[in-house]
C-alpha cells in the first residue's frame, strides 16, 4: 500500500470531480462530429518483472543445438 500513498490513490473515490454538465456533453459531441466521427485510441500495455532464482538462465553464447538461421528458414 505505501506505493498506492505515495502515488495519492488509497481513496480515489474521496477526490471524484462532479459529473459533466449538459453543455459540456454537447459541446463535446459537435466536436466529435465536426472531426467526421472518427475516434482514436491510445494504448499502452505495461508490464513488469523481478529476477528469481528459479528463473531460467541463459545459455552460454555458441551453445545452442541449433541455428537461428536454420529455425528461420523452416518458417518460411
């Protein structure tokens, strides 16, 4: 929880701002409909991990069975 303080977010709901008016809304769809309607979208996928001991090691380089080039070519 202390990452969650420091970051302000234990109580979200107690900083809630007050709901849109219905000028705004309407405001907000003659600029949506002057664009032609069109959306965009941003998204981001975060993820995150920490060493383990039971993790896999890599192997040493040259040590492999097989080649790259070999794994390549039989996808194609």
């Amino acid at each position: 929880l202390s990452d969650l303080r420091g970051m302000g977010e234990t109580n979200v709901l107690a900083q809630q701002h007050p709901p849109l008016s219905r000028a705004i809304v309407v405001r907000m769809l003659e600029i949506f409909a002057a664009s032609g309607g069109r959306e965009t979208f941003d998204i981001v996928y975060l993820t995150g991990w920490a060493p383990h001991e039971s993790q896999q090691k890599p192997l040493k380089p040259g040590s492999a069975a097989s080649s790259l080039a070999a794994a390549i070519k039989n996808q194609s």
